[in-house]
C-alpha cells in the first residue's frame, strides 16, 4: 500500500510543541509516512538550536533551509518570509508530499503556506481561527483562507473559521497538540523529580531551589509595537524583582522586536540585577512542562500561558496585546506592560495558588486525531468560499 507523505515544516521551538505529537502519531500510522522539514530559528544556536532537540526525540529532517535574516526588524521578518517561500517550493518539489502541515502563525507558517497552495499541494492548519494581538492574528486568518484542512484547537476558533467562509465538513476541532505532550509528561511522576538543581548547569545565572516558591518568565516582542520590547522587558523585570520571587527567565523567540527584549535582559544583567534569577536560550518540552507545574506564576505574553496554562492551572499573569481576546480560562490575568499592573497581578496570582485543571484547548488526543484523518481526508485543492 502506498502511504501518504504527510510533510511537516518547523521554524521555531512553538512550532516544533505545538506539532510534536501529531509528527509522533504519523510517524507510527501505518498509511502515512512523515516528512519533515526543519528552517528559520529552529537551526540557530541563538535560540537553543530546536534542530538537536528534534533529532534527540528520534526525528530526522529530510532537509533543511536557512531563511531566516538577522536584525529581528519588520523589514527582515518580511525578507525572511520571502527567503522561505524561495527555498521550500525546491523541497517540495523533491519531497512531492501529499499533505503539508503548517503550525499556527508565524512568518515561516506564511511562507509554507504560500509555497504549497502555488504548486497545488492541499495544506493542513493547525491552531488557526484564534484572535490576539500582533501581526500573528493577520497571518493566521490568511493562512485560513489557502489552507484545505483545518485542525482548530477551540471550539471557539472552530466558529471563526467557519464564519471565514471555510466548509463545515473540512473543520475538525481535535484541541491542541501541546496539550497531548502536556499531558503525557504530568502523568510522569519521576520525570519530576528530576528537576534538580543539574537543570541550571545549562544557561547563565544563579541556581534556584526549586522546591521554594519561584516566578517563570516568557516574554516575546510584539511586532506592531516595534521598538517598546526593551521597555516591556525592562518593566517584567522589575515587577518580579520586586515580587521577592526567584525566576527562571526564557529568551525571546526570533520576531521581529527580539533583539529589544534580549537587550533589556543584556542589560538587566550587566547592571547587577539579575540576583536570584537563571536565563535560559531555550528548554526541552518536558522540563518547560514541568516547570510550569511548579511555578508559583508565568508572567509574560507566551501562548503556553493560556493553553498549557489551562491545562496544567498554572497561574498565568498575561501582559500586553500579544494574546489580546485569545481564549483563556481562569487561571489568566490580563494587564498593561507596566511594572505597577505587573506587580499587583503577580501577588494576585500567587497569592490565589494553582487552578483547576481547564480543557478548553484539548484533552490529550489531538495528534492521534490529526494522523487519522490525514490518513482518509479527500479534498478538492480548488478552493471556494462558503458561507
């Protein structure tokens, strides 16, 4: 029986939680076959080379391409985009895959998307139909409208993409494939008990004792608001410095805008502040899964906040317009990127300890239900509007 080449495309570490188990249950389906392709900051060093991650969880690349160029500004997000949709038709004409897969929202998701509606390849979407903030909420809803196959992970981002015109029957609402890792690592017992204190070998900065209460910190730029990534990092900081709290703080991924937060956190070392703090370039799914499960509150703009967040109940303190209207559950606690609103929703949070366990963005099933219906869909790469 000839299987079907269902081909993934991974950019960054979101994108590589955000897929992981769907590439996991294709590669174990017995008519489908996994292709991959790894590009964009998942293969630089500078933001913890997800590559090796990747290759370590037994997954080969079938290629891989460097879009991605430096200077973290509007002009080369827009430059790096078109770098990929160069490249990856050249894949894609050696890969000649059934499916393409392309994960959420970001540049890369863009040009994966591009690159195979032109050449006539039907491409599956995951986590579209979501509202936020930034350039995101724009590339999600226009990678909607090229994508044949939709895998929404909330019944209300379910709505949305039928409201954009996209056929009932072509919407699965199969939840979120981060949560079926989150929910494989929770159920790990021993897995926990080995966050020692071994973790702060790697990355720069005091060891913190992990059985004491400690902050979490996951902040990216926001692209429409080019040139306050400083000041926003700069006023986390020092809310959490003020909060008496540790902090274990992440770096921020490769948007543009990224060089402004890295530079406050630069800086924020430099001077002496970073006491009781560790800075970690990135860290593998299920030690990040693990922390959030511990941390006495996630301060910052991540998704994980929300989705994870939901699910594991951790205490989320969410800053800015980055996850603007996305849904949430009651474990978040939206505020400005000011210190004095940052500060007053960290002790809120802590002070309310950790939440019920929410289900609004899967049950652990999602990649499993991805592979199956990989495995039979049928659809027309003709696309029409619909309503």
């Amino acid at each position: 029986m000839t299987k079907r080449k269902i081909c993934v495309v991974i950019g960054s570490r979101a994108n590589y939680s955000s897929i992981k188990s769907a590439m996991r249950a294709i590669k174990a389906h017995p008519a489908l076959q996994l292709q991959l392709v790894c590009g964009a900051s998942a293969l630089l060093d500078r933001y913890g080379s997800v590559v090796d991650l990747i290759r370590k969880d037994g997954f080969e690349p079938d290629a891989e391409i460097h879009m991605l160029v430096e200077g973290e500004t509007p002009a080369t997000m827009a430059k790096s985009t078109g770098l990929g949709l160069i490249e990856l038709p050249t894949i894609f004409l050696r890969l000649k895959p059934d499916f393409v897969i392309t994960v959420g929202d970001r540049f890369e998701t863009m040009a994966t998307t591009l690159a195979a509606a032109y050449m006539n390849i039907p491409v599956a979407h995951t986590m579209g139909g979501e509202v936020s903030g930034t350039i995101d909420e724009s590339i999600r809803h226009a990678v909607t409208k090229f994508a044949h196959v939709h895998f929404p992970a909330s019944p209300g981002a379910a709505e949305r993409i039928v409201k954009l015109g996209e056929k009932p029957e072509d919407v699965h609402l199969v939840g979120c494939p981060r949560i079926d890792l989150v929910a494989e690592i929770l159920k790990n017992d021993a897995g926990a008990r080995q966050l020692t204190r071994d973790l702060f070998k790697d990355g720069v900065g005091d060891a913190l004792d992990l059985e004491k209460p400690f902050i979490m910190v996951s902040q990216h730029p926001v692209t429409t608001e080019y040139g306050e990534g400083e000041r926003q990092i700069r006023a986390t900081l020092e809310a959490v410095k003020e909060s008496n709290l540790p902090a274990i703080v992440l770096w921020p991924n490769s948007d543009a805008g990224s060089e402004d937060v890295a530079r406050g956190i630069r800086k924020w070392r430099e001077q002496g502040l970073a006491v009781n703090m560790h800075f970690f370039k990135n860290l593998p799914i299920d030690v990040y899964v693990r922390l959030m499960a511990r941390t006495a509150c996630l301060v910052g703009n991540s998704s994980s906040g929300i989705r994870e967040g939901a699910f594991i109940g951790t205490p989320c303190v969410n800053l800015g317009s980055r996850q603007t209207m996305r849904d949430h559950g009651a474990n978040v606690i939206e505020v400005p990127a000011e210190k004095a609103a940052i500060l007053a929703a960290l002790q809120d949070r802590i002070a309310r300890g950790r939440f019920a366990s929410d289900p609004i963005y899967g049950d652990g099933t999602a990649g499993v239900q991805i592979a199956d219906i990989l495995s039979t869909k049928v659809v027309e790469v003709q696309k029409r509007i619909t309503y």
